[in-house]
C-alpha cells in the first residue's frame, strides 16, 4: 500500500463528449509525477474530478488507501488532497497570510487557532512569501501569486499536493526558482502530482510522466520512456512545440 | 522588520473595540430612555417610538450583513421576519403561550424554514440565489394568506396581545407617562435583541468563521478545495441571521398588535435589511448599525421636513450615497482615517 | 373538466407573455448587454403608463398615439439616468448596483405617488377597449391581442436588430467581451448608453399597453420588476433569445392556475413565485 494516490478508470462525459476516458494511473509516496498531453488531453479535468470540483461519470478515487470518490471537496482535503490551481485565484480582499490562514485553519480539522496561525507562517517561510505577509493579496506580481497558490494548498497540510501549471507564464528566472520551489516542496515530504507544458521542466521535475490525449492515458513511464514512445511522438511532441 | 510586523498580526493584542463598543452600547440605550424623558418631556414617548424603530433596522440588517457575508444575498428576509411574527401570534392566539417562550419559537420557526431555504438554494450565487430567496418569500406569503381564516385570519390577519400594560397611577404620574412606560420596555427588549444580535456578529468576526465566511463569499470552489466546508458554513449563516430576525418579527407582533400577510412579509422589509447595511458598510459589525442609525434619521428627517414624498429624498440619498460613498458609510471614515494615518506616518 | 374554459386559460396565458416578454426583454437588455442588474426597470413601465395616463387625461390623445411621444420620452428619459448615474457603477460590486437602481426606482415610484397619488388610474371612454371576439366559445379581447401582436413584433424587432444590425452586433461584442470591444473601437459607452435607453423604452411601451388594458397605481412598477427578475433568470441571464419563451411559460402557467384552482386568481402571484423557485432550485441540482 504505497500508492498514496490511486485512480482506477476515471471518466467524465460533457454531454456526449468524454473529457476524461477511463484513466487510471497510481502515484507513490514522495514521489513528483508528471501529467502532460496536448491541450484539450483532460489534465486539467483529471484534476478537478481528484479533487472533487467535478463529480466523475464512472471511476474510483482512492487518497492513503481510503475512497474519496464520492466526498466533498472539503473532504477530500481533510483526506490529504491539497490542490493550487492553474488560474491563480488569491481571496482579494485578504492578506497573504489570511489567505494562507484558510487553509490552515480549515485544511485540517481540529487545528487550534495558534497552531494554524504557525503553519501558516511556515508555508510563508517555504515559498518564500514571509517577507510580504502582510500584502494584500490584489496586488501580487503573477510569480507571487504562484507562490501563494502553492503556500494556500501547502498550509491544508497535504500528503499529495496537485499543481496546475504552475510554470505558465513564468520568466525562465522565475520558472527555475519555482522548481526549486517544487523541489522543497517535495523535500519537505510532500507527493506532487503536476500537469506542465514546459518539457525541461518535466524532465527536471518529474520521477514518472502520464501522457494523456482526448481523455486517454496514451503511455506512463520516466521521462526518458515515454519520449521515446513513438505514441507519444505522434500524439504529442509532433503537433507540439517543444522547448 | 518582518519579525516585528509578524508578531504584531499575530498575537491578537489588538484594543478589542468590538467588545467595548458592545458594552458602550449596551450603556447608551440602558440610559437612552430616561435621558429623552428629561430633554423632552411628553415628545419623549413617540422619540422612544422612532428610536425603537432604528434598533428594529439595525437588528435586521446586521442579521442580513450575517448571511451577506457568506456571499448569500438573501431576499428572503421578509420571510424570516413574518415567520417569527406569525409564529408568535398563532401560539398567543391559539394556545395562549407565554410570551417569553411564544417569541424564542417565533426565531425557532424562522430557522426552519430558513434551514430548508438554505439547503435548496446551497448551489445557486448571486442573482439566481437573490431572486430564489425572494421567491420562496412570496410563495410563504401566499400560504399563510391562504391558510384557512379560523387559524390564521387570511386577508385580515389577527390581533396580538400588546406585551406590556402599565398601569395609570392617578396622582402619581401624567397620563402620558403610561405610553411612555410601554414604549420603554418595548424600547429595552429590542435593545436587548439587538445587543444579542451584535454578539453574535462579533464572535463571528472574531473567529475563524470570519476567514471562512470571506474565502466563501469570494470563491466558494477555492475555499472547499482549501477544507473550508461551504454547505455546513453557509446553513450556519442562514441560522444566525435567521433568528434574530424570527425573533424580532415576534416582538414586532406584540408591539403592533397584529399581524397580516402584507405587513408581516412585507418586501420592503427585505428591501431595508439589504439597503441598509450597503449604505453603512458591509460585512462588519458597525456599518449595518451605522446604515440603520444614519438611514432612521435621514428619513425621520425628511419625513418632518417634507410630510408627503418625503421618500423621494430617501431615495436621492441612496443614489447620492453610492456615487459618492461606494463602501458605505463606514468605507468612507476608514478610508479618510488610513489616509490621514498614512500622511502622518510619512511625516 | 371544461375544455372550454381551459382553452380560453391557454389563451389568456398567451396573451399575456407578450407584455411580460417586452418588458423583460429590456430588463434582459440591460443585464445582458450592460451587466446592470437594474432594479428600477418595472418604473420604466410604470411611467410610460403614467405618462399615457397623463397624455390621454389633459390633451385627450388616444393612447395608440402616445405610442409615439411615450417611446422616445423613455428613451430620454432612460438616457439621462445612465449618464448621471448607472454609468459611474459600472465596474462597482452587484449590490452597490442594485442598491443604486433601487434608489432611482423609489424616487421614481414616489414622484410617481406624489403626482398622482395612490389610487387606480383609468383611461376612461376608449371605445376599442370594449371589442372583442368568440371563437367557439373562447373569448379574445382587442385590446389583449393588439398589445400582444406589438410586444412580439417588438421583441422579434430586437432579436433581428441584435443579429443583423452594425448596433446590435456592437451590443453583442460588448456583452461578450468589454475590453475587447474597446480595443477593436467600439464605444463602449455609447453601446450602453443606448442599450440602457433601449430598454427604458421597450418598458416605456409596455407601461402604454398596461394603462389600457388595467388600471394601474403608481406601485405596478415594483412588481412588474419583479416578473420581469423572474423570467430573465428562468431564461438565464444573457441569454436574450430565451425570454420569449420563459415569458409564455411563466405566463401561461400563471392564467392556468388562475383559471383552474378555485380561489385561484389571488394565488396567481404564489404560482409565479413557486414556478421560478422550483425551475432554479432543480437547474442548480441538475448540474454538477
């Protein structure tokens, strides 16, 4: 029982359409595992049905070995789920610390205030955010909001954390400060599971890779596996621009 | 630098002027009555009238400002307070209840249905939760107009008992001072209401409900995939907004006299829960007392000064104060004392 | 059960969407086009009523007529209110809106009250009120079937004039996208400002018809806000095309129920209500 995330025949239909085509696919414990495909391939759907923002057509969801398939977000994320998400979307009108403070008053039931009040600052501290506490969270430059996406999620207290392309739109400076930021991230004990674009980042980043296309899971594997996948060449890094 | 400025976010050392003002207030309106007897003398009687009229405003909107602050911007407050009223009024009517338990039940009944409305509309935002709530408003309206005549008096709705009856001491006092002793203690049960109802207000903000209610209201999805259980959350919001004013509408019942479908679930008392709170400020404690405050004097005003339309004014004032004070009234003093601060700081 | 007296229910039901669709339809206009949701939209409808009144009581001008003076009046009327208000909140929180169109719509409902007070105004002697025509037992007013005839000519009006028309598709690329529109030229302002008018006129009509066919009080306004809230939200917002068919659903439904439950006309409003709590209430459920 290693799998600390394990999803078994996902899917997801929008009318007719199946976004998400039974994926299936387990992630180990510390591990940083990679979801990449095309746009339009699902990621992003995977991640709202782990997370519970969509309710999935058929599949099972299973976080530490317990089945989350039909829990509520919140649930999911008492459960060890902790999500930041591709749109950056701080709470405007609080500090950056109060919007850390949220999850780590709520991340984990049964907090005391203190307590909360000390992981917040933690997760400041490890996405390098502590000096800016006291900000509004509406006036962020867009890699501070990145961090405060990831410090939000990092305050719940997650044993898997899932990131939506953090990278876009990042300056290549900033993009390698934010791999070293995943790296911490996952140093500190942390399973990552992240959807990029960004191919040197994946092979920096990622221990094993999922290439999903039109809802599909085409190949799993490292790295270096999947882009000697002829599938993978064709499906992905031949209609792709790859960096 | 950030250590210091750490610390002192931190530890809540901070002057808790809630919970003074609380108690400044609680002493202003135990004294409020036998101070305009003193200025005033006989006008004293319908001043205690009006100004029982702003804690009523007050009591509703910051109930109002309570659920507001979960992003729920409720039209259903008409419903809460007319199921208070007639609750109250049925078990006085029916099975002469005391008082004192027929108004708690008032704010019981209110939760009720403010629960079952709660949890129908727990996926509906904004506009669509606003025109729902007001819906299921009309729609209890309608019922209760239609419930038969020999339980709830249909169009022409019952009488209620009148709560106090002091009585005329001839030699002892004017006769005068007979309505002026029922208004008081009208005067103070409302007050105790709304002392109840700011209570609530400030534990709320100075919980972790605060955080949670904000991370709702600004996004919902964010805030559940962050632990934050909206539907738990929001229900509770409907809960504490709902009682107070369940309690009110019962309060109100005896102060009246009666109770009719029109008037107990009158729109325009949802109307005023909703302006009010945007005219003083919202989601705080303060501005929703300040907008009852302000707005009971802006149209007591108004109405002496031009008897007929005077509701035009009201309205001109609304108008103005959007344009000109978009964060209410209490936007606007913080804003103007942080710049003031800010200037002195960089002095 | 009677087969007539349903038949004439659907009939009056029909009859009625047309006046409920015109005056929804601007108030769809203006959340759709401008992202205003304006309260005092049902006032609109009320002063052209008024102003119908008005018209018809001190220089006799039959309200067919007044057509024509009270359409560009609201128009103005409607254009004076967004440039000295609505357009300054623009980008303001929904509540501060609503809260300023609420404002507007009481000083309009209370001017409204002082001039004319509150009772029931009629527009006494029009001879065509009176006409009317059996088909096979079902009655059909003149006056009912003309204002519906004119609101669906309206409406359809629109609907042509936002596919077709260089305005209309401006209002279209400014409701999709505000800053888009502004970098390809288009005057967003100018589009607003219109659309806003447009809609206080659309009402402004409807007002006319009301004052003909009942006899309105200055407080018709608030509720007809309120119907129009209604059926916008039913059709969902933003979509102007569904209001046409949300108005013939609520509508019908409500002369349904009138007609078929004994007491039923004083339950009219209560239907309404129930219908649209319950069409939201099961959209929000259905959709996960």
């Amino acid at each position: 029982m290693s799998d600390i995330l394990r999803v078994t025949g996902l899917v997801k239909h929008f009318g007719g359409l199946a976004a998400v085509d039974g994926v299936s696919f387990a992630v180990e414990a510390n591990q940083i595992f990679a979801i990449i495909g095309p746009n339009g391939a699902g990621k992003t759907t995977t991640l709202d049905l782990v997370s519970g923002l969509l309710t999935p057509t058929a599949g099972r969801i299973e976080v530490l070995g317990s089945d989350v398939s039909a829990a509520t977000p919140a649930q999911r994320c008492h459960a060890g789920l902790g999500r930041a998400f591709q749109v950056v979307q701080p709470f405007p009108e609080m500090t950056l610390r109060e919007n850390v403070l949220v999850g780590a008053l709520f991340g984990t039931p049964g907090r005391t205030r203190a307590d909360a009040e000390r992981r917040a600052d933690a997760a400041l501290e490890l996405s390098g955010l502590a000096a800016l506490a006291d900000v509004d969270a509406e006036d962020l430059t867009l890699m501070q909001e990145k961090r405060l996406e990831i410090a939000r999620a990092l305050a719940t207290e997650p044993s898997v954390l899932l990131l939506d392309e953090v990278m876009a739109g990042l300056r290549p400076a900033e993009a390698r400060d934010a791999v070293a930021l995943v790296k911490r991230v996952r140093d500190s004990g942390v399973t990552i599971v992240f959807i990029e674009h960004v191919m040197p980042v994946v092979r920096d980043l990622a221990d094993r890779v999922l290439v999903m296309d039109h809802g599909k899971v085409v190949v799993e594997g490292s790295y270096a596996e999947v882009t000697q996948d002829a599938r993978v060449i064709e499906a992905y890094l031949g209609k792709e621009e790859v960096a | 630098m950030s250590a210091s400025t750490r610390t002192r976010r931190t530890r809540p050392a901070q002057f808790p002027w809630d919970l003074v003002g609380l108690v400044l207030l609680a002493v202003a309106v135990a004294f409020a009555p036998d101070l305009l007897k003193a200025l005033f003398g006989r006008a004293s009687v319908s001043y205690l009238s009006i100004a029982t009229n702003a804690l009523s405003l007050s009591i509703l909107a910051l109930s109002w400002d309570v659920l507001a602050r979960t992003g729920q911007l409720s039209l259903a407050h008409a419903a809460f307070y007319g199921a208070g009223a007639y609750t109250t009024a049925l078990l006085a009517r029916h099975a002469d209840v005391p008082l004192w338990i027929g108004i708690p039940l008032g704010g019981l009944a209110a939760v009720v249905f403010a629960l079952l409305l709660g949890a129908a509309t727990l996926r509906l935002r904004g506009i669509y939760f606003a025109i729902a709530t007001l819906s299921a408003a009309e729609v209890l309206k309608a019922v209760v107009h239609h419930l038969p005549t020999g339980i709830a008096g249909g169009n022409a709705g019952m009488n209620v008992p009148t709560l106090f009856r002091p009585e005329f001491i001839a030699g002892q006092m004017e006769r005068w001072e007979v309505a002026f002793l029922r208004n008081e203690a009208y005067f103070y049960v409302y007050a105790t209401l709304l002392c109840m109802t700011v209570l609530a207000s400030i534990l709320v903000q100075r919980s972790r409900l605060k955080h949670a209610f904000t991370a709702i209201r600004t996004n919902e999805e964010v805030a559940g995939v962050m632990g934050v259980r909206p539907a738990r959350l929001k229900l509770l919001a409907f809960v504490l907004s709902s009682v107070f004013v369940g309690m009110l509408g019962g309060v109100e019942a005896h102060r009246v006299g009666s109770v009719l479908p029109e008037q107990s679930f009158s729109v325009s008392t949802t109307v005023l829960a909703l302006v009010t709170p945007i005219f003083g400020g919202l989601y705080t404690t303060l501005g929703p007392i300040v907008g009852a405050l302000g707005l009971s004097s802006v149209q007591e005003g108004l109405r002496r000064v031009f008897s007929d339309g005077y509701l035009i004014g009201y309205g001109v004032v609304l108008v103005l104060s959007i344009l000109f004070m978009p964060r209410g009234v209490v936007g606007l003093v913080g804003g103007l004392l942080r710049r003031r601060g800010k200037r002195e700081a960089g002095r | 059960m009677d087969t007539t007296l349903l038949v004439q229910a659907l009939v009056s039901g029909v009859l009625a969407a047309g006046l409920y669709a015109l005056v929804s339809v601007g108030l769809a206009l203006a959340i759709g086009v401008i992202g205003i949701v304006n309260f005092a939209h049902g006032e609109f409808f009320m002063v052209g009523a008024f102003l119908a009144y008005q018209l018809f009581v001190t220089f006799g001008i039959d309200p067919v007529w007044s057509l024509f003076i009270v359409a560009p009046a609201l128009f103005a009327l409607g254009a004076i209110i967004y440039t000295s208000t609505i357009r300054f909140v623009l980008k303001a929180p929904e509540l501060n809106q609503m809260l300023l169109t609420f404002g507007i719509g009481i000083i309009l409902q209370n001017l409204a009250l002082l001039i004319w007070g509150g009772d029931p105004r009629t527009i006494a002697g029009i001879t065509y009120r009176g006409i009317g025509y059996q088909i096979g037992g079902v009655s059909i007013g003149l006056v009912p079937l003309a204002s519906f005839v004119v609101s669906l000519v309206l409406v359809l009006g629109l609907y042509w004039m936002l596919a077709r028309t260089p305005l209309g598709r401006a209002m279209r690329a400014v409701a999709q996208n505000r800053t888009g529109a502004a970098l390809v030229g288009l005057e967003v302002n100018r589009v607003y400002l219109v659309a806003f008018a447009l809609s206080a006129l659309l009402a402004g009509i409807g007002g006319v018809m009301i004052a003909v066919i009942q006899s309105p009080t200055p407080v018709v306004g608030f509720a007809f806000t309120l119907k129009a809230f209604a059926i916008v939200v039913v059709a969902g917002l933003g979509n102007i095309r569904g209001i046409l068919f949300a108005a013939l659903f609520v509508a019908v439904a409500e002369s349904l129920v009138a007609t078929l439950v004994p007491n039923g006309d004083t339950l009219r409003n209560a239907v309404f209500f129930a219908i649209i709590f319950a069409v939201l209430i099961r959209r929000s459920w259905r959709t996960a």
